[in-house]
C-alpha cells in the first residue's frame, strides 16, 4: 500500500481487529503469556534491576507487569508513570512506588499524586501490533513517538504484547520510531539500542503524513504513555463488576451499623458499651470509604433490593440482631477474600484489605458481646 489514506484505513482497521483477539484470550492464557513475557524481561534485560523504569498500567487486554515492577523496584528500580500534563504534547514521567497516594488524572486516571518528574531509562511499552523491524502499531494517539522525539537521552525502549499481534509490517512512516527490543510469548528480538541500530531495518515508505487516526490534529503511533488506567485491567474485575461489589458491601455495612444501634439499646455494662461504640466508628469509617470509591467509579450508592434492611425490620431483640449482625460480617469477610486478588486498582485494594482486617476484628469482638 503506498496511498496514506489506504494505509490509514487499514491500520484502523487492523488495530480494532487486534484488540478484539486480544480480549478473547482466556484468563489462563493471559497469566501464562504474563508469566512467559516477565520471565523473559528478566533474563534479556539484568538491568532492570537498577533502571528507571516507565510502565503503563495494563490497558484492554494488555499485560499486566506491576509484579515485575515490584519485584524490581525491591531489587534496586526506580519506577514511572508516565502523566498527559497537555493534549497533543510530550508526556512527563513522574515517580511511582507500591502504595503511594494516587490522584485523578486529565481524563480521571489515576496519577501519582505529588509531581516528581525523572528520566526513565528503560520504557516498557504496550503493542497492539507489531512488525519484525520493531514498528509498532498503537492506538494512533502519537504520544509515544512526540514523548522520544523531545528526549535528549533516549530510554531504552522495550515493546511487550502477544505474539497475536505480529505483522508483516505496519507500512511505517518517517515519523514512526521503531523500538529497541520486541518481547512476547514467542520470544525476545534485540533490535537496537536507544535508537542505534544494529541491523539495517528497511523503511517501506517516505511519505510524509500522519496518521489521524479518529482525531484529526494526532499521529500514528499509539498513547502507550497515557497509563489508561481502564477499569479492565488484565485478570481484574472491570468497573462494572466492581461497583456491584462495592453497593453490596455498602448495603452489608449499613445493615450492620442499624443492628450495632439496635443492640447498643440492650447493652447492660460499661464494656459492652465501649465494644459497641468502637464497632460502631470502624463501620460508618467504612461505610464512607466504600461511598467515596463507588463515586469515584461513577456508581450509584444503593441497589434495588435492599433485602437485609427488610430482614433487620423483622428482628425484635438484641440476640437476634446481633446473629444478623454476625452472618452480614462473615459474608463480607467471605465476599472480600474472593474479590480481593481480582482487584487491580491498588488504592482500593488497599482501603478493602484494611476493611477485611476490620471486619475479622469486629467478628471476635462479637465474642465478647
């Protein structure tokens, strides 16, 4: 193909059709390609262990490699994120480690929270399709190839993705920047190093156009720096399932805190008094966490079927709301266990971590009552 536009096309075309082979692969498939693929950064690339690296979290299907990004972090690593501080404009990268406080982003991703700017020195950077001189099919968002055109120290950049995404070719422009290092399921390529090549790559085309893509003024080469924080993260619960979580053990815990007061009324001693009242805090602590993450996920904050607040209605003694209290927190603790290694999103898998190790502590205060 030589016409841009018929290029243009094709490549829309193909991106679409990539991402939707991606998305079918079955969870086993995808933790065993995840495994192979890390595997396969460690033994090619020792240095990841004191470099700089930037990552993007895993995006529509994408690899997910925020356990290699640990792991190397402990050994030695820095880490980024890489931010959109401006639309059409080079990205930052600013420091990322386990656990830290996250903000909303310019399309509400999260981002680190305070703005620490480095210079990575490897890039970890998601495929959609890929070609054998190292040309890389994107979204058509241009960030990655804008971001490098600007750096004066190149990182070493490394393509990660599923060996479903290979191509012939991508038809490249002048303006698409080819990656150093291409590594999937099926193995790793060294292309290059920082942009110096180590064997003659041929280029098929000297047009000069860009490609538009869906937005007319972008490039072709993908966002893969835009850290899409995607509620489909790889192997996680997407938005929606999460928010049916969350309005269940929204509607659990404000249960519960209706029985904790009902019981409250028959408390015969001072100690009793103390446990009910510590109980009652950690659960409205609770019950706001849960409300503020169902916000940020877009969600409404009751469901349609309120059965438990029926169910509590009916009760007509302390020992009787308190067993209601008791079955509501083994169900959330139950609840929690499942969910809590399908939740990709660290902020809220940590609040919910916190919340589980609330709710083992308030079943052994019901001991005492």
């Amino acid at each position: 193909m030589k016409d841009w536009e018929e290029i243009k096309r094709w490549r829309k075309l193909k991106r679409a059709e990539l991402r939707s082979k991606r998305l079918e692969l079955s969870l086993a498939a995808r933790t065993s390609n995840r495994q192979i693929v890390s595997d396969l950064l460690r033994e090619g690339f020792p240095e990841l262990t004191d470099a700089c690296i930037c990552f993007c979290w895993p995006f529509d299907g994408e690899i997910n490699f925020l356990d290699l990004i640990r792991e190397s972090i402990a050994a030695g690593a820095t880490a980024a994120l890489p931010v959109v501080v401006e639309k059409n404009q080079p990205l930052e990268f600013w420091a990322w480690q386990p656990g830290m406080k996250m903000a909303r982003g310019i399309w509400n991703i999260p981002v680190p929270e305070e703005r620490i700017q480095v210079k990575p020195t490897i890039a970890l950077v998601p495929l959609v399709g890929y070609d054998d001189a190292g040309y890389r099919l994107g979204y058509g968002g241009g960030y990655f190839d804008r971001t490098l055109a600007a750096m004066n120290e190149l990182p070493l950049t490394i393509g990660v993705g599923y060996a479903l995404g290979h191509l012939e070719t991508i038809h490249p422009q002048p303006h698409d920047i080819p990656l150093d290092a291409i590594v999937t399921e099926a193995g790793c390529t060294v292309l290059r190093n920082r942009g110096r090549v180590l064997k003659d790559q041929p280029v098929t085309s000297t047009d000069t156009y860009f490609d538009q893509g869906d937005d007319p003024v972008t490039y072709s080469s993908s966002p893969c720096y835009m850290h899409e924080a995607d509620p489909r993260y790889f192997g996680y619960m997407n938005s929606t399932e999460l928010i049916e979580l969350l309005k269940q053990l929204l509607d659990v815990e404000r249960a519960g805190v209706q029985s904790v007061a009902k019981i409250a009324k028959s408390a015969d001693n001072e100690l009793n008094n103390e446990v009910i009242a510590k109980i009652s805090k950690d659960m409205n602590s609770i019950c706001e966490m849960l409300s503020r993450h169902i916000a940020d996920l877009g969600g409404p904050f009751r469901s349609k079927n309120d059965v438990l607040y029926e169910k509590k209605a009916t009760q007509n003694c302390a020992e009787e709301y308190l067993e209601l209290f008791k079955r509501g927190q083994d169900w959330s603790i139950r609840k929690l266990r499942e969910a809590l290694p399908k939740i990709g999103a660290e902020a809220l898998a940590r609040d919910l971590r916190d919340m589980l190790n609330i709710n083992e502590k308030i079943i052994q205060k019901c001991v005492k009552l």
